[in-house]
C-alpha cells in the first residue's frame, strides 16, 4: 500500500482526512497546505472545517513530508497559482514520486499550456471517451435500487454523505457501484460521474440519454446490488448573480436515472424550519421528479457580499455544535412530510 500526500490541502479536501481509513490502495502519510493558508503552521484537520475531529494533522512542510510518502495527490486550489504547481512537481520528480493529479487540475494546466505526459496519472479522467463508445437505444430501464445524493449548491457535505453510504453498504456485503460528485472519488475506490456530462459541445437530451445507457450498461456489467449516485453542484440558483449553472447537472442525473431514495443536503441558517423543508421536498419532485426522503444539514452557509463593487459568494463553516443546536431547535422531533 503506498503512502499517500496531498497538496494543496484545503476545507474541500477534508473527507481524505475524515475517511483515511476508506482510501483505495493507499495510506495517508500526510495533507500539506500551501505555504501559511489557514494561518498556522500544524494543526489537527477538524480545526479546519470547525468540526474540531482530531486523529491526523496538517503541515505547510512540503518539503519534510515529501521524504515520507510515495505518491502526491496534486489538487485544484484557489490558493495557488496554476503555473506555481510546477515547481512542485520538479521537486516530485527529483525525488521518484507518483504525481497524480486531480481532473480539475489537470484541465487548468492543460489551459496554460503545460504538457501533461504520461508519467502523470489523472483522476477523473476514467470513461472520459464513453460517450463517443456508447450505442444508444433510447431511455433503459435501471433494475437495481438508486440511491441519490444532492446538494442546495456548492460546499454542501454531499461527498461526506457518499462515504458514509458506501461504508455502510459494503460493511454489510452488499455490491455497490458508486459514481461520485467529486474527482477524487477514484482514490476511495470509485469512478466520478462521466467527464461527458460536462461537455456544453453536448446537447442536454443527448447527455440524459447518454448517462441512462451508460449506467446500465454498467448494470450489466458489475450486477450491483445498489447504485450510489453523488449528484454535482446545486439544485437550484443561490440568486439571480449566482445562479448554480441553473441545476443543469441535478436536472440531467434525475432524468437519466430515477432514484428509489434521495438525499438532499441543505444549508443550517439559523431560520430554518420544517415549512423550510417542506416547500424544498415539494421543489424536489416537481422540478427533478425525485422524491426526498432524508434531509441532511452541512456545516456551511453561504452569504454574499459586496466587495470593491464587485458580489462574491462566501461559504462560512459552522462549528459542529453550532449546527446540532440549529437542528435541536428548529428541527427536532418534527416530521417533513
């Protein structure tokens, strides 16, 4: 089993540390931020995010880590700049280490130009010319249970969720396919949705049809007993200058493959209450057809704020506490139905 780096680690990355134990043929060694990002030089992870989990630390010692593991995980981060990466990698490659990166990475480099060899391995980039692949026969019928994850928007514990089930199928022997919400699915053991759901060059009917026959063909394949789905982005518009791509990806997914349970993961702001929900259960079916049947609430919230004349959107993360008190308060003991 090899040991494992990641770099630059951020809050979006906290499931490696949270999950470790689940990692697919690796061992975490160990999560590097990028240079003094979160304002300390170690920490334990849960500082991070304000759960305050405790277990495995994080460093901005690049240099002394990278001695101690066989693979680094390159991810996206707004805290670096693309061409910076590079410099890194060199050190990578002076030291005999596997350099993966993550899909979204790997694009942005490509976009700058940098040449991407094969010595790098790319995650997300599985099934990347299904499309092109696959012979279509209209809409299937899927006959294995589908479970679906979704999210209000961006930063909403989905990818958390997806874990969390796949621990628990496996756990009790059941054989699980898994398509996850985010590219580093693939170094937990399973694929990301297909690349080509993200091609504006393809027609949203042609993706619908495209992502069904792909999924049962995999059916076919693999004979699951449940298909975990973890659906990207958000359902609806954040407001009318964020607007989530307009549920674009929820709205593909739910016409492709219709769920037997879905999961919808919501922000924790401090008004929340059951109507709340109810009128989102209500949006969830007559939008996506899905019905809802589990709320989940992230430790998130978002706000949006004027800065230099221009909006930004912010995601602020709650301390666990903060978030059981909202749920204990608002919440608790009352039905959605």
């Amino acid at each position: 089993m090899k040991k494992l780096l990641v770099f630059p680690f951020d809050i979006h990355n906290i499931p490696i540390c949270r999950y470790r134990d689940m990692l697919y043929n690796y061992e975490l060694s160990a999560v590097v931020t990028y240079k003094d990002t979160i304002g300390v030089e170690i920490c334990e992870y849960g500082i991070v995010d304000g759960s305050m989990e405790k277990g495995f630390k994080v460093t901005n010692d690049f240099n002394s880590e990278i001695r101690n593991c066989d693979a680094i995980l390159f991810v996206s981060s707004m805290n670096i700049n693309t061409n910076e990466y590079t410099r890194y990698f060199e050190i990578a490659k002076e030291l005999s280490k596997d350099i993966i990166l993550d899909y979204e990475l790997a694009k942005k480099l490509d976009e700058n130009g940098f040449d991407i060899d094969n010595t790098y391995e790319i995650l997300g980039a599985r099934d990347e010319d299904v499309f092109e692949k696959m012979i279509y026969n209209g809409l299937q019928t899927i006959d294995v249970p589908v479970i679906s994850v979704y999210g209000l928007g961006e930063n909403c514990n989905k990818f958390d969720i997806q874990l969390l089930m796949r621990k628990y199928f496996n756990s009790r022997g059941y054989k699980v396919i898994q398509y996850g919400s985010k590219c580093i699915s693939e170094i937990f053991g399973f694929k990301m949705l297909p690349r080509f759901l993200f091609d504006n060059s393809i027609s949203i009917e042609d993706k619908i049809i495209g992502l069904n026959n792909y999924i049962k063909s995999e059916t076919e394949t693999y004979l699951p007993d449940v298909i975990i789905i973890g659906v990207p982005g958000g359902i609806m518009p954040y407001d009318r200058y964020f607007h989530n791509n307009f549920a674009k990806i929820p709205y593909i997914v739910s016409n492709a493959i219709r769920s037997d349970i879905s999961v919808l993961s919501v922000y924790p702001f401090e008004s929340i209450n059951v109507d709340y929900l109810k009128q989102l259960k209500q949006y969830a079916y007559y939008r996506f057809g899905e019905v809802v049947e589990y709320f989940n609430l992230c430790n998130t919230i978002y706000s949006v704020s004027k800065d230099d004349s221009e909006l930004e959107l912010k995601f602020i993360n709650l301390p666990t506490d903060m978030v059981k008190k909202i749920q204990k308060n608002n919440l608790s003991n009352k039905g959605v139905n």
